[in-house]
C-alpha cells in the first residue's frame, strides 16, 4: 500500500501521475488541509505536521510514503527519511535528477516561499551539476488563484508574467515546476517563459521513481484500492479535488 | 487583561484600533498563524482552533476575549460564548449593528468564503432592520494579496473590480469590510464601490464595543502591557506585523 501526502489537494496531481504510470496500484491519500498550506509556514512546524501526516499513513497500513508537497519534501524530506523506517519517496531528488539531465545550463525553480527559501532544489542540482546556473522565484499568489479556479483570468496572467517574465529574461532553458497546484498551470507557464523551456513536472518524476522501485523490489501494486483523506473533509477539497481528478471522491475524515 | 486572538496576522488591525480608541489598555494577543488561514475550512475545524486560542490566552490571564478574525466570529462565535464563562466580543454584532445604523437601504458585506457562506452579517442584519437588502461578496484572494503587501499592483485592482462592481451596480450604500485584512485595503474599496458607500470596519466597532463594557463595568484597562504570541513565531508574522503596526514586535511562540 502506497501512502501520499500532501498539504491539502494539491497533491492529486501525484495521485493523477500515479493513476497514469501505475494504474491500478493501491493507495491512501492524505490531505492535511485543516492546516492547508504548508508553503509559508517554517521548517520547525512543516516538520511537526509533516511527521504527523506520515504516522497517519504507516497507521492505516502504508509501506511506501509520497510526499506529494514540494514544501514538505524541501523542508522536511531529509528529516523524515532520518526518522522513519520506511521507503520515503520525496519529489525533490526525482525532479533535481531529472532537470539535470536536460538542462543546458540554466535551470529555473519556482515554488512557495518555503520550498525557494530552502534552496533544496538549488541544493541537489549543484550536487549533481555543479556548474549548472540556478535562477528561483517563489510564487506565493499561485496557489490560491489554482484553488479558485481561475486558469484563464487576466489576472493571473499578469500575476505569471510578474513571476516569470524575469526567469525569461535570465534565460532559463529548463524550468522545474516546483509545487504540485502548478502543472494545472502548465499551458500559460509554458507561453509565459517561451516554448523552448523545459517543464519540470515533479509529479511525474517521483512517480517514475517510485514505480522503478516498486519494480526492482518486486513488490505487488495493489489491486486498485483507492481511499482519500482529509483533515477538514467538511471544506472544498471534494469540489475541488473531483473537477481536478475528474471523478467521484469518496472522502473520509483523517483524526491527526 | 484583554485577550485577543485571530487566525494570524491580520487581526493587528484590531490591535492599531485597541491603541487608537483605548491607549494603555494591557493585552495579550494570539496570532494562530501555524494553522491560518481559517477562511476557507469548515465549521468544526474552525470551532476547535478558536476553543484552542481561547483556552491559550485564558491560561495566559485573559479576563476578556476579543475574536479578531471575522470567520472565527462568524462561525464559532456564538459557539465560545456558550462554551465560555467570560465577556466574548466577536466583530459581527457591532459591526452589523452599526452598519443598521447608517444604511439607507441596501448593505454590502465582503468577507472570506467562511464567513459569507455562514451569513452571519446577513442573519444580525435583518434582525435589526428586517427591510434592508443584504448583498455579500466572498472574496477569497483578498487576503494573500495583502499578505503579499501588493497594495497598489494592477492585479490587485481588477481583481478589487471583480468583487465589487457587482455591489456597484446592485446599489449598495454601506459596505462592511468583513475581513481582517481589508481596512489595509480601504482606499481602493472606496474608490472601486464609490465615494458616497459608507464603509464599516469591525475592527473600530468592536473595539468601541469593548470600551464601552470596560467603561460601564468600571474595569481598569490596565497599564499598557502588550504580549504578542503566535504559533509559528517563525514564519512571516513579525516582518509582516511590524510592517502594519510601525512598531517592533517581541514575538514569542504559543503552543496549543
């Protein structure tokens, strides 16, 4: 059983990837979202509620964790693979491997200001490249323009270009879409850097990671069991996470 | 000793006011900033952070409480005063109350989704005057914007238009700046309803809701100690607090 968390629904963007790489694996997904979001929050407190999240998941049976949020895995992912005895699948390290290996020498990063503020991501591509140019930006607006559905607005295309027109004029070649809510963007980041910039989808590379290993260790998928949980189940993750997945959640209320 | 509490930071508006309407009154004040913002979660969830902000600042020698946070107000305020055996002062009763006092006819009230969607305005409104027209706008990303300090950025104008032409053209003469945050924004609300709409803020009138108890019960306001807590002293709070109040804060951290 894979566990996944994230800090509310923005993770179901890793539950899409997995759905489309592993279909049929077996998965829990929590959503802390009584305590949604993690991405301005400090690393002490990203660590406590991180640690939370994870003991829920070993509870209801997990063997594998994913942690889905960029903040989590930047802020708390080292500390969690220190304390807990199980695989921790974190997006930081798939997405730093796989931007380096197409970057031509400029790599952009953009996340909350909790993932930019801790260089994890600049981190690990100077591990792996050193010579490698990293430019960041934190986009704290991104978030809750995703969550209120405004994709298309005017405003959040100033909003973008405010963010990104400076990665454009530094001149990234590759960009890494540093928190689970921006590949929903994805079609006007693409427009906004230019479209010879490589995107970064840190969904898609802990997935591939997570399912080389499921593979090399040759552990079952599961059988297609799919359970959702929330923190706050009252609140609009289910609207919200059903337009984004687009199908029916049956979601349960997570007692942290 | 009053006690003051708020999802985060933006109850310091009610703070300025406190200095402004009652200078030297002692107060304790807790920013739930770990947990914020409470504007968009449920009804349950939003109960049991402020019994916990609550509990934290009676321990701490609370004699009286002000509920800074409009959603608190909205959906747990009636719920504190039950569950508690001292005087509560939330926003929405003296705001509504002086809002019924300067309508003409039609009151606008903008808010986070948890407090519009609850109706609390709306429900005290028509209690007092059962003719008024009630027009409310949820305006979820107001408050990033603040917090954002993008006061004066297009984005922030059109998307303030978005909100409140609507209102404009339904005809509001009053308008009620149900959020924490929005007085930060007061000079473009104006601008964007027009010149002739009053303007309510439930900061100024809880405040004077509070001098008047402490007046009638003879209470002293004690001699001008300020305590600033908040549960993640590490995140944003001080640098965006010292923005807004002009003055340094001697931060310390609440545990809940």
């Amino acid at each position: 059983m894979i566990g996944i968390f994230d800090s509310g629904v923005g993770g179901l963007t890793v539950v899409k990837e997995l759905r489309r790489q592993l279909p049929g694996a077996s998965f829990i997904y929590l959503g802390d979202n009584a305590r949604t979001p993690y991405g301005n929050r400090s690393q002490d407190i990203i660590q406590k509620y991180s640690s939370d999240d994870v003991e829920f998941l070993i509870g209801k049976g997990a063997k594998v964790i994913v942690v889905a949020c960029n903040t989590a895995s930047a802020l708390a992912g080292e500390y969690l693979k220190q304390k807990y005895d199980l695989p921790i699948f974190e997006v930081i390290t798939p997405a730093a491997a796989a931007a380096s290996q197409v970057a031509i020498g400029h790599v952009g990063v953009i996340g909350t200001r909790g993932t930019i503020n801790s260089n994890a991501y600049g981190r690990q591509l100077q591990g792996l490249r050193p010579e490698l140019l990293i430019s960041s930006q934190a986009c704290p607006l991104l978030v809750p323009l995703v969550e209120e559905n405004l994709f298309n607005r005017a405003e959040t295309k100033m909003i973008l270009r405010s963010y990104l027109h400076p990665l454009k004029l530094k001149g990234v070649d590759t960009l890494i879409l540093g928190c689970t809510h921006y590949p929903l963007l994805k079609k006007h980041i693409q427009i906004k850097v230019g479209g010879q910039v490589k995107l970064i989808d840190p969904a898609e590379e802990v997935i591939k990671s997570l399912g080389e290993y499921l593979l090399a260790t040759k552990q079952n998928f599961g059988d297609g069991v799919a359970e959702f949980y929330a923190t706050d189940p009252d609140s609009r993750f289910k609207e919200i996470g059903e337009v984004w997945l687009q199908e029916e959640i049956d979601l349960q209320r997570a007692t942290l």
